[in-house]
C-alpha cells in the first residue's frame, strides 16, 4: 500500500464525511422540532411560555437530566422514560375521559369495537399539527389542557413529596422533593410537555412525527415507519457487502509470518532512559488507579438503587447522594480515567520516541496534573450541587450539571478542560517535533500520532457549541460530537496508533508495514464511524434523511470489527514469540482483551441496537447499556489499563512482576464483566424489548412492569458478575500498589537477565 494513496484516501474519508455530516447538522437546525412562543387553549387560556419550556429544560438539567430516566431514549434506565412516559398518560386521560361521558366506564373497560373508535378519535386529534409557524402559537383544545394539568400533577407529586407516590418515587430511585420549588416544578412540565408533543406531532405535510413516530404507542398510532424499516433491510445489505469485500482484501493480502530471525534478541525498551517528565507521569497512573476504584464502588452503588431505591442496606444514603449524583460520577469518573491514562501514555511515549526532552516539559506535565485533580474535584462538587437543588439556572448551567450523559460537567469545567487538552497537545508536540527531522522513515506514523492527538484536543470543542437554552434536538446533535466522535472515534486512532509506535519500538513490528496498517485501518474505521454519529440520532428530533445515513454507515462501523480476530491473534501470537516479550505478557493480553470486546461489546452488541428497527423498541432499554459497558470499559477501558500498565513496566523497575496478583485481576475483571452483562443487564433488557414491542416502551420502563419479581431476580444476579468484576478491579489496585512497595516484584530476578536465568534452569545441576 503506497502511502500517497493512503493519505489521499485518509483526506478525502475526513472532509467527505465531515461534508455530510455538517450539511444534515443544517438540516437539523432548520427542522428540529420548533418551541412555541406560547401554548394556547382554543378559549384563550395561555398554559405555557416559550421562556417556561426553556427553564424547564434547565430544571431538568439541574435535577440530573439524562441521569434520571430519559427524554427520547436518551439517559438512565431505572426511572421512566419522561416523554414517553407523559404521552401514555395524556392519550389514557383523553381516552378514560371519553369513555366515561359516552359510556359510563373507564377506556379498559369498553368493548375492542369501541376502543378503535375512541382511539381513532385520538389519533386524529392528538397527531394534528396546531403550530402556527407565524405567529410561534400553539393552540391545543380545552381537553388537552386537562390532560396535561392531570398529568401534571401527578408528576408533581413524584417529583416532590406526594405520600400517595412515595412507592413510585423508590422504584425510581428518586428522593423525596427531588424538585423542591413548585415554580420549578411547574416549568418542567411545561418542557416534558413539549418533549412528548414532538413525539405524536406530525412534521408539516409528512405523517411521521417530529421524532420519526418514537416511542412505540399503539394507542396514538406511534408504529414503525416504512423509511425506518426500508432503511433496517438496507443496513443489514450494507453489512454482508461490506464484510463480503473486507474478508476478501484480508485473503488476497495475507501477511506472512513473523520472521523470528529478524526479532530482537533483548528487550529494546531496556536502554531506554525515562527523562524527566517521563518519569512524571507516574502520578497520573496513580490518579488512574485511585479513580478506577472510586467509579466502580460508585458504579456498584448505583446498580444497587436498582433494587433499593433510596438506600444502600437501610442506610438512606439517597438524602446525601441520591441515584442521579451517582450514576453522573460513575459515568463522569470512566471519561476522566480512561482518558487520563491514554493522554498520560501519549505524555510518556512523546520524549520515547524522538529521545528528546523540551526544556521545562516536565514543568508541564506537572502543572497539566495540577489542573486534572482542579477539574476532577471540583466538576463533581459542581454537580453535587446541582442536583441538590443549590445553584440557579445559569449557575447550574456553568459550574453544575448540564444533564448530558457523557458531557454533565458545567461548562466552566468544559471550558477548563479543553484548556487542559490544548496544553497536553502542546507538549506532545514539542516532544515529538524533533523526530520528524531524524526519523525520516517513521514520519507518516508521527505525522498521524500528531493528528490524532491534535483531533482529541479539536473535537471537544463540539461540546462548547450548545447553549443554556438550546433545542434539545440540536444540543443532541453537538452531544454525540463528542461522544461519539471524539470518545468512540478519534480517540480509537490515537490507541491504535500508540499501540504501533509501542510494538515498532519493541521491534516486534516494520515501521513501513506499520504505518500502511494505522493508515488503512483509519480509513476503514472512519468511512464508516463519522457520518455513523447519526445512528444515535434516529428519534431526536431528526429529519427522516439522518435516519437513512445513520443506517447506512453504522453498518460498516461493524465491518473492520467482524475481523477483529486478527488483530487478537497477532497480538496473542507476539507475546509468544520470544522470552523477552513474556515481560510485556500483562499489557498484551490487556490488547487482546480489547480485541475481543471490540468484537462482542462494539461489535455484536452495538449492531444488535444499531438498525432502525430495533432501536426503535430498544432505545432507552438496558439493552442499550449491554453495549454501553462492554463497549466503553471493555474496550477503552482495558486499553487504558493496558497502556497504563506498559508505562508501569517501564517506570518501576526492571525486576519481573509476580504473576499471580494480576492474572487474578485480569481474568476477574474480564470475566465479572461477561457475567454482569449475560446474567442480568442483557435478560433485562431483553425482556423489556419484548415489553415494548408489546405494549410501548412507557410499559417496558413501568414500575408495574420493572418491579416484578422476575425483574427483581435478575437485577439481584448481577451481584454475581458484580462482585468478580470489583474483586479483580480491587487485585489490580493491590499490584499497581505492589509495584511501589515491591511485593508486585519478584526478589531475585531481573527483566534484562531473563534469557540467562532461563537458560540456567535448563542446565542440570552441577555435581
């Protein structure tokens, strides 16, 4: 492969895909789902204002947002979906109404002939466009405003302190007066009006909905489109072709094996000197570890509300950290961890690779360090905060939560932290500058080490780009800019490309075949992965044509993953090849974990929710975070671990590790991992799909249908996968501690003397 055609091939994936996806963001913009100025009754009575939608949607922000229940699918499993969950509610009303004044029973109560009757009735009343796009009105009739002052009131009482509702409020992990002004209250169910009303509104002169006829509702005729399924048929041809076309370009250009001849005979990575600031990054690992342990007892805490909604054993912690507070740092603390421990490796192998120290690099990487603990700690005081209702909306909004899953943290900490990405950019690349000039082979693979860590840098940014009061469809848009991209795609190049420079550097890989491999994998992973940000996007208030993309290309996402066997056996194959390279066993067995969940997390997983069809009855299920944990802890997070333990290798010593401590939290945490999800949240998950399927997904996310015994039962499995998984975290904390104190170390033995202490225990012993 010709680098000419491989970089002419990277450019024109980048600004092609980019092309498109900026041009539907327009399209976005330009036909998301529009706020009324003011919501008006057919006698003049005005309900709601476009500013109370607007503060609603701060209010929301402020209580946890997408970290309790969700709002179009999007957000935490244990409470309901809120805007499926009020259009259920408001149709029942229309529907108990009607059946009591034509028949003197409730809707359940009548005959199926009547039933339709009334359902007809509703549909064409309750699916009609009443914006006036003029005047910014709409005009709802004087029974929809007592569906919606009924409904209101109900989630008033939730939300605040109703004792009617106390048994609701601890199947939803939701403390008492979770909102505690009734002014504030009243606004957000002004906003949750006016997310359900995208959801059964038609689009002006189409018959879909604002949100592409999500959730399923039977009652007001939410049922799969003919696009939504077109495109699913689509996406599974798209899939097959493209696998089709992969496999065959992995037969016909099939490399030969590894010439053992040609390997080193001792580790390469011994003469290496770990200047200054290399040896500084020691103490991000240590931060990487203490925030791993931290976000899994969080993580443990948060399943338990699952079961016991307001108290961990009867302790009633949810008056002090309530489900939202801990579902926000279990899911905040994995994005800080993971993402240290990769910047922290791109910081160590930097002066590694060109063997050039930056006058004052080490001042850097420590004042860098400084402002990580400044960001950790106070993000999270922040959104404490937040939810506990302490902060005004603009404050919340700057210092609190933002209620975005992934991107909580106030934007003053945003902010911060993109800072702190800017000034890590500028340090790796005064670090690498120099080999630019004395390697003249390697260059292409600097020249794309140095890009993707200038896109990790760029491409946060996209979080800057909604504001306080901006349209939940386009702030849903800006989101998955940096979930997606900049978590699940620019930061997979820097990994793979880090993972080249490590083993070109052991000399267990070519530069030459190296370097075609990160380009040609970069093209494969991002023709597919850019414009696949739309996947996420079908029901946000989306125009039908993102749906179409979001289909099309997430189907190739998948396709450099059904292959990923054979990075995991070229992987496995190299920590065998020699003895010096069993002293890397840990770090890559680590990659070849990382292979494997790309497979099944990313790969299996993430189809299975991907085409349209069923993410239009799984969206919002705990099918979703199947996908979610054995995507962004098996894959991202175990690389981290990886990485993260290859510089430990490095910084602590030349004497061989004792096995025992970290095959024991290896194969825990790999194992917890397959248990938790295959035993609990997968079962759960799929028996709410068939839930929803069957009834909508208001049902599936029910408390009537969650606290079933049968439910109870699984969620009390996950104690098993659970506990493994915390066992082999907790392992993994005890060797990296080990590696300090020396009881990770073994006594006698050295890693540069390894060849000749095995060749020792060959010899027989002497007479």
């Amino acid at each position: 492969m010709k680098y000419r055609n491989l970089w002419l091939g990277f450019i024109a994936v980048i600004v092609g895909s980019f092309a498109v996806l900026g041009y539907y963001g327009t399209e976005i913009y330009r036909e998301a789902p529009p706020i009324p100025v003011k919501v008006v009754t057919a006698s003049g009575k005005v309900l709601f204002t476009e500013q109370d939608i607007k503060d609603g949607q701060n209010v929301w922000q402020s209580v946890g947002g997408q970290e309790l229940g969700s709002v179009w699918g999007h957000g935490a499993y244990v409470a309901p979906d809120w805007s499926a969950d009020w259009l259920h509610k408001e149709a029942m009303y229309f529907l108990d109404t009607w059946a009591k004044q034509e028949s003197g029973v409730t809707y359940a109560e009548l005959d199926e002939e009547k039933k339709a009757m009334l359902e007809a009735r509703l549909q064409k009343q309750i699916r009609a466009n009443t914006y006036n796009s003029e005047t910014g009105e709409l005009t709802i009739t004087d029974l929809r405003a007592e569906a919606i002052a009924a409904v209101g009131k109900h989630y008033t009482g939730l939300f605040m302190d109703d004792p009617a509702l106390a048994k609701h409020r601890d199947a939803y992990a939701m403390p008492d007066n979770t909102v505690k002004d009734p002014v504030r209250m009243q606004k957000l169910n002004a906003f949750f009006f006016w997310t359900s009303w995208a959801c059964v509104t038609e689009r002006p002169g189409k018959n879909i909905t604002y949100t592409n006829n999500w959730p399923a509702e039977k009652l007001v005729a939410n049922e799969p489109s003919s696009d939504l399924i077109i495109w699913t048929g689509f996406s599974v041809i798209i899939l097959i072709a493209g696998v089709g076309m992969l496999a065959y370009y992995y037969a016909s250009n099939k490399e030969d094996d590894i010439d053992l001849s040609k390997l080193p005979k001792k580790d390469p990575l011994l003469g290496l000197n770990a200047t200054p600031s290399m040896k500084a990054t020691l103490k991000f690992f240590w931060i990487v570890t203490a925030l791993i342990l931290v976000q899994i007892t969080l993580g443990v805490v948060s399943a338990h509300y699952g079961v016991e909604g307001q108290a961990l054993y009867g302790f009633p912690l949810a008056d002090y950290l309530p489900y939202s507070i801990t579902r926000t740092w279990h899911v905040q603390l994995a994005i800080f961890w993971i993402a240290t421990s990769w910047l922290a490796t791109g910081l160590y192998i930097a002066p590694a690779v060109s063997g050039y120290e930056p006058k004052y690099q080490k001042l850097g990487v420590n004042f860098l360090f400084i402002c990580l603990l400044i960001i950790v700690a106070g993000s999270l005081a922040g959104q404490w905060y937040g939810i506990m209702q302490k902060l005004g909306y603009t404050e919340n909004f700057w210092f609190g939560h933002q209620g975005y899953e992934y991107v909580d943290l106030g934007r003053f900490w945003q902010v911060f932290l993109l800072v702190g990405l800017f000034l890590w950019l500028g340090l790796m690349i005064r670090a690498i500058l120099p080999a630019f000039r004395n390697d003249a082979e390697g260059r292409h693979l600097l020249g794309m080490f140095l890009i993707s860590s200038a896109a990790i840098a760029i491409f946060y940014a996209s979080g800057l780009m909604w504001g306080q009061h901006t349209n939940l469809a386009i702030a849903e848009y800006w989101r998955w800019w940096v979930v997606h991209l900049w978590v699940e795609g620019f930061f997979e190049v820097f990994a793979t490309v880090v993972i080249a420079f490590l083993f070109v550097r052991m000399g267990l890989l070519d530069t030459k075949m190296a370097t075609s491999t990160v380009l040609f994998s970069t093209i494969i992973f991002l023709f597919g992965g850019i414009i696949g940000t739309f996947h996420h996007l079908y029901f946000s208030g989306t125009p039908t044509a993102v749906m179409a993309l979001g289909a099309t290309f997430s189907a190739l996402e998948v396709v450099p993953l059904v292959l990923i066997g054979f990075e995991a056996y070229h992987n496995l194959k190299i920590s065998k090849l020699t003895l010096w390279i069993k002293a890397y066993k840990w770090p890559i067995y680590c990659f070849v974990a990382v292979a494997f969940w790309n497979l099944v997390g990313a790969g299996v997983f993430g189809f299975v929710i991907n085409p349209p069809i069923a993410l239009y009855y799984m969206q919002g299920l705990n099918t979703t975070p199947v996908h979610a944990h054995t995507a962004l802890f098996g894959v991202y997070g175990i690389l981290g671990i990886g990485l993260m333990l290859f510089v430990l290798k490095g910084l602590s010593g030349r004497r061989r590790w004792k096995d025992g401590v970290i095959s024991f939290a290896f194969w825990s945490i790999n194992i917890g991992l397959i248990l938790m999800v295959l035993i609990s949240v997968l079962p759960i998950g799929l028996m709410q799909t068939w839930a929803s399927v069957e009834y909508g997904l208001w049902y599936a996310r029910s408390m009537e249908f969650m606290q079933t015994d049968t439910m109870e039962m699984l969620r009390w499995l996950r104690v098993i996968g659970d506990t493994i998984f915390a066992g082999g975290i907790v392992a993994l904390a005890w060797f990296i501690a080990g590696l300090k104190t020396g009881w990770s170390l073994e006594q006698d033995e050295d890693v540069q003397d390894i060849d000749l202490i095995e060749r020792k225990k060959e010899q027989p012993a002497s007479k």
